[in-house]
C-alpha cells in the first residue's frame, strides 16, 4: 500500500514554507536542488518505505514564498532544523542534493546533533569547487531552460548528462513533474547568489558524521573532483561513483543511487552498508591527480579563477 504524503504551508517568521511529510519510521529528511520542489522526490518516497520522509520547498522555489532579500546558506540549514521541529524530529538521517547537498555540510557544522547520517548526491564544496563547462554554468545560472518545453529538452541533455544525455522519452515523460512547479527569476537569482558566496571546504574536516558521498562520473554540473575533494577532506567518509550516470541519478529509477542510499540508511552498522563497503577512501595522491586533469581545461571566468584560488589556498597545493 503507497504511503499518503501530507503537504502543508507553514509559517517561518515571514516566510510560507511548504513542507511534506511522507510514511512512517525513522525520519530522513531529503534537501532538494536549485529551483527545485518537494513532487520530484517520488522515486526516493517510494524507495524509502519504512521510513518517514520529509522535505520542504526552500524559499523562492516550488510552493514557498520567495523572501524580499537573499537567503543565505547558513539560513537555509537554520530553516531545515525548524522543519525537523515542526514534526517533533529531533534527529534525523540527512540526504542533500545538489545545492542540497550544500545545505547538509551548513547543517551539520551548524546543528550536528540533529544529523545521524548524511548522504551528499551530486553536489560540491561551493566556493573552491572544480566547475563543469562555461557553457553548462550559465546554463544552469538562469531559469530561462524552464520557459518552454521546448528548450528544456533541447538543454537538459548536455546540462545534466547521464540518462538525461541519452535517454529524451525518460525526460520527456518527467517533464511535467519538473515543470509543475517553475522557479520564478527572483527566487531562482537568490538561490545562485547564495551559491556563488558559500564555500565549505574550511568546513568539510569539522563534519564527524558518517557521509556517503555519491556522484555519476557523467555529471556535467558536478564533475567527479568535486566529490574527490568532500571525501577527502570529510572525517569519516566514503566515495561511491557511478559510471555512467549523471546529475539525476537520485531521481533516476533505473540508477543503483535511491537503493544505496536506502541501504546506507537502513544498515544497523553504516559500515556495513554496501555503498560505503564498495566506496573509496579518497587519498591525497587521488585528489591530486584528480585535480592534475582538470588544470588543464579551460575555467568559466570568473568563477573559476575565483575557486581555483580559494582551493589552492584551502588545500596549500
């Protein structure tokens, strides 16, 4: 029998946030991506039997309001905990996302006590991050792929790569549920610069929780150094890449992701988990041959010449 998902708008000082509470069990809370909405987490609801699954709307985004000035990240992690206080969620496993995934390594330098286990999918340390093409970054800077059917398809493909490069019936069949809620120019803009003025590389090594780090080795928008980079510099984490998939993996239900996320969630011991027993510790000399091939590719200026700077300085090579 399906789970009935509970929606709601509720009130967070000035803002209407829209939350979503899914089954019953141990809480997981899934942090969603840029200008994304609570619907799209279909797969990982179902996936999650067992489990009580709750995700929000962030501000400016799905069926939140959109605050009159920038939501920092720092907030955004404050705005999490206040959603695990609205379900009497005391502590919680974590699954970030994309600029998800940026929030959960705020969260849980801000509020490690509400984190068991994180989960960070398809994302990056921010500032000091290895960027994908110029091209793939001001793609994903502005809505405007969100303005027509059209040019959705014709963008997402090259953006997100994976199944989404190859497979145009899968995207074309999700392509209401994506488009169901579109993100509006100003709240989409905060989002970005609330991105473009976070780094989490001096917060990686204060994170103690157990972080499975995942990515597809196909991700245009968060190549594989980024993912190198987090669990190198994580306390206790493990690296799990997939070949061939790209930024959707976690909403793709033919990808290994949702089933390995539940399985590192479900394991009464993290370790034993599969993704973090087949997962990759992240050595030094990894890292740096990581990041040896991607000196050589053309940066997007300025963010580029910004983080390459910030990085070598964080990491002192």
């Amino acid at each position: 029998m399906t789970a009935v998902a509970t929606e709601e708008r509720v009130a967070f000082g000035r803002e209407q946030i829209l939350v979503r509470e899914v089954g019953e069990g141990p809480p997981v809370l899934l942090i969603n991506g840029i200008g994304a909405h609570t619907r799209m987490w279909g797969l990982m609801e179902r996936t999650l039997t067992g489990f009580r699954v709750i995700s929000f709307d962030a501000p400016g985004a799905g069926q939140s309001s959109t605050p009159c000035g920038l939501t920092s990240i720092s907030r955004l992690a404050v705005l999490a905990t206040k959603v695990l206080d609205h379900f009497g969620i005391s502590r919680a496993d974590v699954v970030g996302y994309s600029m998800g995934g940026i929030v959960l390594q705020q969260l849980c330098v801000d509020a490690p006590s509400r984190v068991r286990r994180a989960v960070l999918v398809s994302t990056t340390p921010g500032v000091g991050a290895v960027y994908g093409r110029t091209r793939d970054v001001l793609n994903v800077s502005t809505p405007v792929r969100f303005l027509s059917d059209r040019l959705y398809l014709r963008t997402v493909g090259s953006l997100l790569g994976g199944r989404a490069r190859t497979d145009r019936d899968w995207v074309a069949e999700h392509l209401p549920v994506r488009l169901l809620h579109k993100p509006g120019l100003l709240g989409y803009s905060q989002q970005i610069l609330s991105l473009a003025t976070w780094s989490g590389l001096g917060l990686l090594e204060r994170i103690h929780h157990p972080v499975l780090v995942m990515v597809g080795d196909d991700d245009p928008l968060a190549p594989v150094a980024n993912s190198m980079l987090m669990a190198h510099l994580l306390p206790d984490a493990r690296l799990y890449v997939l070949p061939g998939e790209g930024h959707l993996m976690p909403l793709d239900e033919n990808s290994a992701t949702p089933g390995l996320i539940r399985d590192f969630l479900a394991a009464p011991d993290h370790t034993s988990a599969s993704g973090w027993a087949r997962g990759e510790v992240v050595s030094a000399a990894d890292l740096d041959s990581a990041l040896a091939g991607k000196r050589m590719q053309i940066q997007p200026l300025p963010w580029g010449a910004i983080s390459t700077l910030v990085r070598r300085r964080r990491l002192g090579r």
